[in-house]
C-alpha cells in the first residue's frame, strides 16, 4: 500500500468529520492478485462457514438477517498472505500515530455473500463488549457493474443513506460504533476481506460482521 503521512493526514481527517472513508487501488498489484488467489483456493477447499450472529459462544445462524459465508484469517498460519498482513499492520500504525486510538490487535476474515444474499442494517458492536472501534472492508469483485447489487448502504447521523459499490480493490473504513450500515442484496457473487481494529486484542472466532 505504501502512502504517504500527507495522505494518511487527509484521509484521518476525513474520518473523524463524517465516521468513514473511502479509499480505491487500496493493495498494490501484486497483494490483489494473491488476495483473490487466496480467496479462490479457500473457496476450492470448501472452507467457509455459514456466518452467524453474537459473540463466540452465543452466536445464531439467522438466515433473515444475514446470508455471509466467511473464513477467518490468522497471521502465522496463513504465511501464504503476509504482505497483506503487513498492509495491515500499516493501517493499525496510521490509526495509533494519528487518531491516538490505542488498537491493539485487528481480526479479519474473508466474506462471501452468493447470489440473492444480504446483511440487515446493524453496528459492528457486541452487547457487552465493544473493542471494535473501525471496520474496514477490502472488496474483491471483478468488473462489477450497476445492476450487481451487494452495494455497501451507510446511515451517517443526520443524513440520507449512501450507497458505496463493492468494486474491485475499493476499501471503506469506517466507524464500528457509531455508523448503522447494510448490504443490499447481491445479484451476484460478492467478495471481500472484512475485519475490525480492535482496542483489545482479539481471540478468534469472532463471528458478526
């Protein structure tokens, strides 16, 4: 990824005025490549797990609520990624430089959402616990075009709903605790790497989007 404190300035300021942001050609080529040689070779392998909802646990598989498949990532076992971790650990050390966060660890996962599937409007929190303090989606959908649906709808307080298409090597990186969001139904295949910087360190599985 590799950008510039300027950059980072700007986009970390653009965060705290409106709780999220918006950031194209997010991995450099050769992270995006293997981040959707990744994600096929996981899909091969028949790993992904229907997502629930709640905390480790509690969780329940609602079908009414949400349609993911998701496949959690672990640094150290999936050495396979390690310039994509390394991409973002630069994201956690650009938080802690300029927002003074204090994130202390980030768990990420990969996401499927098939055809016809959705996730109803919800926070990106837990009843009781709330060490996610920003989301951060990495989409990997080739040549997605109007018409394929799985579009990102965000509820900034006190305006309309936004609508942010999931294309390819776009990343959005918002608020955990604050901004209300969904994604709308997909006519097709839709796939990203979502995840959370996290204020604790984080003990996986971890199963809400």
């Amino acid at each position: 990824m590799q950008r510039d404190l300027g950059y980072w300035d700007e986009q970390m300021d653009l965060l705290a005025q409106q709780d999220y942001i918006t950031i194209d050609n997010f991995f450099n080529s050769e992270d995006l490549i293997n981040a959707h040689h990744f994600f096929e070779t996981k899909q091969q392998e028949g790993v992904f797990q229907k997502a629930a909802i709640g905390a480790s646990g509690n969780e329940k598989i609602i079908n009414e609520v949400r349609g993911d498949y998701t496949y959690w990532l672990e640094k150290g076992k999936h050495t396979q990624i390690n310039s994509i971790f390394e991409t973002l650990d630069e994201v956690k050390s650009v938080f802690n430089r300029l927002m003074y966060l204090s994130i202390a660890d980030y768990e990420f996962h990969l996401a499927h959402y098939p055809k016809g599937s959705f996730y109803k409007k919800h926070l990106d929190q837990f009843e009781g616990r709330n060490n996610r303090m920003v989301s951060v989606i990495i989409y990997l959908n080739k040549d997605w075009k109007n018409g394929d649906g799985g579009e990102l709808r965000i509820y900034p307080e006190g305006q309309d709903p936004i609508d942010i298409a999931p294309i390819e090597n776009r990343c959005i990186m918002f608020r955990s605790d604050t901004l209300y969001h969904e994604v709308l139904t997909s006519h097709t295949s839709r796939k990203s790497i979502t995840g959370w910087m996290l204020y604790q360190p984080a003990v996986l599985p971890y199963l809400v989007l």
